[in-house]
C-alpha cells in the first residue's frame, strides 16, 4: 500500500487547478493499492490580491464516496503554516508527495516546504508541472521557478514543451523523458503525460436539451465559451470571430459562462480598494502595463457588434452542479487562446465528447486533430476563427471521434504511471 499526498487547493477553493488536484486524488483513491490525502492551501497567494478564490457556490461534494483526508493548513502569508505543512506531511510518512505547481509566485512556500521534505525524509517529491512559463511575465518569474522547482526528484509535465521548457530552466541538470511513468536512477525524470479528461462533472441522462435551448434563448448550432474570463484565453477574439460568421449563418449562438478573473470583490469596501492600489503598484513595478488585465472587459465588444441576441452570457463562477448543463446544450467548446498549456477547459469538453475549436498554438497542436476531434485557427486572425466556426456548422465533428481522443487521456493511466512499480 503506496501512501500518497497530493498537495495543493481542495475542493473548497475555484478553478481548475483545484478541480485537477480533487480529480488525481480520486484517480488514486480508486487504485487498491493507494491511500490518499489532499494537503491544501488555506490562502493561496499574497492577501494583497484583489480575488476571492473559494468556491462559495458550489453544493455538490466531489468527495462524496471516497477515502480522501483533506486537510487545509497552508497559508501563503504566514510561514509557520509552511512549517506545520511540513511536519504535518512527515508525519504522515507518505511515499510520494505530488505539488500541484501552475504559478510562480507559489515557489518560494512550495520550494521551502520541498526542501524540508528532501532534508528530512525519503518521500518522492513530484512537481506536477501545469505552468512553467507564466502568462504574466514578472521579473521574479525566473527566481521563484528555480526555487521552487529545483529540489524535485521527479516532474510530470503535459506536453514536451512543457518538458523542454524545464531543460532550459535548469540548463545544468541532466533529464531522462519518458511516457511510462519509470524512474530514472542516475538523471531527473520528467513523465511526458496529458492533461487527463475530467470525470468530475458526469453527464444527465436526463438532460432535455430542445427544452435547455428553449430555455436560454439559443439557436440551433451553439458555441461554448467557458471557464475564468481572462485575456489569454482570447475572448477579445472570439466575439468578432462570432459576429463575422453570423454575417453568413444566423443560426448559430454563443454561451460565454464563466466569472470576470478580476471582479470577485465588493469595489465599494476599503479593504479591496487598498488591495487594488497595493496590487496595481506592485503590478507597475513588475510587469509591463500590457500585462495588467484587471480592466480586461471583452464584453463590451457585444453591444457594440449588436450581437446581443445571439449571445447567452453566464458572468460568474458556475457551480460544480451546474457544469454538465452547459456543456451538454453546446456543440462544440471554444478555445482561440492567445497561449496554451494543457487546458482544463479543453479536457472538460472532451469529457462531454464534445469537438474543439483552437488556435494553433502550445499544446494545441499535439491534442486537436483537425476534421477529427476539431479545427484550428490561425491565432490571433480573426477571419481564421470564423472560418472554423462555420467550417463546424458545415461539417460537424462525429462525438464518437472526440470519445476516442478521450479514452486515451485516462486518470487510470496518469495514476499508473505515478504509482509506479
């Protein structure tokens, strides 16, 4: 029996890292020969940031059913949590510690925690990498990655550039690639696998879609914009994309579900005033000002295309109950991201057999099989992502080829090659 700790947010907390971490527990957890614990976050970044990131909506428990211990006990801000984290994991003398790593600025409470863990013990410690190069490039990107990431025995990355990515982090640390999940005894192994499909949000075999569609008002070909609203993810694009292919089709709609990044505060409070101003300032001093999208507002992109009665918009975090409903009224989910690392959005359509339409870049590439499993576009060419919006309307993608991608992106597989032998 394999003790195993997965570390990072439960699934109180928003997002897809948090639905990931939940969804590898429970991958574990189904193997006879794991026991598993989830140790969290209590607060995940600086309190300084002007985001609430807690799932205060959501009822359904994804836990239900299993053996999973969650435990919620680091503090970003207070580094005696760091060292309760620490003697919390020793403690329970697991064999494998798995860190959930998607963003820099979490190096230096992660690495430390790593490093005690190294010095003390024998645990296998894994960064399971989502993230390696940030969205966001700060200056102190470079010096939180090393820290964080160096002390790792083991890193699982979703796709080779991810892979290649921490080659070039740390040019005087020697690799061994594999898809298999085997150790290597003498070099640093990096397990090449997916970004696995999400069974977290199981499909209503009751679900009336004519009566959903009825319902919200939609068309009878319809395009799926989900997950956090935030300028990578190219929403700023997708909505003239829509408009211009609503020149040739009038039969067609546009769900936008999912919460503004950056609008989760009451503005009015004077705590999240200071937060803002604290926020902006470090924002000026780090990042070019491009970088700062807290007034990223793609929407108002809708009235001034006079599209509205084509657009269903769901602004706010949707609730796991809630999740299947969009997925399953939609014909195919919408990802024309500016960059992209394995994505969970990406995975939670194919967990509904839905098609993809991408643009061509990241990891997209290497997923989307054009005339298969979806389209790509050209990034960042409006008249390309249009074209593949009507290129779908005209030749829809069979669900059973989407079935087929998916059944080769298992968690039973991912949780294989991490058990190891």
């Amino acid at each position: 029996m394999k003790k195993i700790v997965c570390f990072g947010p439960g699934p109180a907390f928003k997002g897809g890292i948090s639905n990931y971490n939940t969804a590898l527990a429970k991958a574990l957890d189904r193997r006879e020969d794991c026991e598993v614990h989830i140790v969290s976050w209590t607060q995940q970044y600086p309190a300084i940031i002007p985001r609430d990131f807690k799932d205060r909506t959501s009822k359904a428990d994804l836990l239900e059913g299993t053996n999973i211990q969650v435990t919620y006990l680091t503090n970003y801000n207070n580094p005696f949590t760091w060292a309760e984290t620490f003697r919390y994991i020793r403690d329970l003398n697991p064999d494998i510690v798995i860190f959930r790593w998607a963003i820099a600025l979490q190096g230096l409470p992660l690495g430390w925690i790593a490093r005690k863990l190294k010095r003390k013990t024998n645990i296998e410690v894994i960064f399971d990498v989502h993230v390696l190069v940030q969205k966001e490039a700060s200056a102190v990107d470079k010096f939180f990655t090393k820290r964080g990431l160096k002390v790792a025995d083991t890193y699982i990355a979703h796709a080779y550039k991810t892979a290649n990515e921490l080659k070039e982090a740390f040019p005087k640390l020697t690799f061994a690639v594999n898809e298999t999940g085997e150790r290597d005894k003498d070099h640093r192994t990096i397990i090449k696998l997916y970004h696995p499909i999400y069974d977290l949000f199981k499909q209503d075999s009751n679900f009336d879609k004519v009566a959903v569609k009825q319902e919200l008002g939609l068309k009878e070909n319809v395009f799926l914009f989900f997950g956090f609203i935030r300028k990578y993810k190219g929403l700023h694009n997708v909505i003239p994309a829509f408009a211009k292919a609503l020149e040739t089709r009038k039969d067609i709609s546009l769900i936008i579900a999912g919460e503004m990044f950056w609008s989760t505060l009451d503005k009015s409070k004077l705590s999240t005033r200071i937060k803002n101003a604290t926020f902006g300032l470090l924002k000026k001093i780090f990042l070019n000002k491009s970088d700062d999208e807290r007034n990223y507002n793609p929407l108002a992109q809708i009235a001034e295309l006079g599209i509205e009665d084509h657009i269903v918009q769901k602004i706010e975090y949707v609730p796991n109950e809630d999740v299947a409903k969009y997925f399953q009224v939609s014909d195919a989910i919408v990802t024309y991201y500016l960059t992209a690392t394995p994505s969970g959005v990406e995975s939670l359509g194919y967990n509904f057999h839905m098609p993809i339409l991408a643009t061509n870049v990241g990891h997209f590439p290497e997923t989307v099989k054009p005339g298969f499993n979806g389209y790509l576009a050209e990034p960042e060419n409006i008249d390309s992502m249009a074209e593949q919006m009507l290129k779908f309307v005209e030749n829809p993608i069979p669900r059973e080829n989407v079935a087929q991608t998916a059944a080769n992106m298992s968690w039973e597989n991912y949780a294989e090659a991490i058990v190891g032998n």
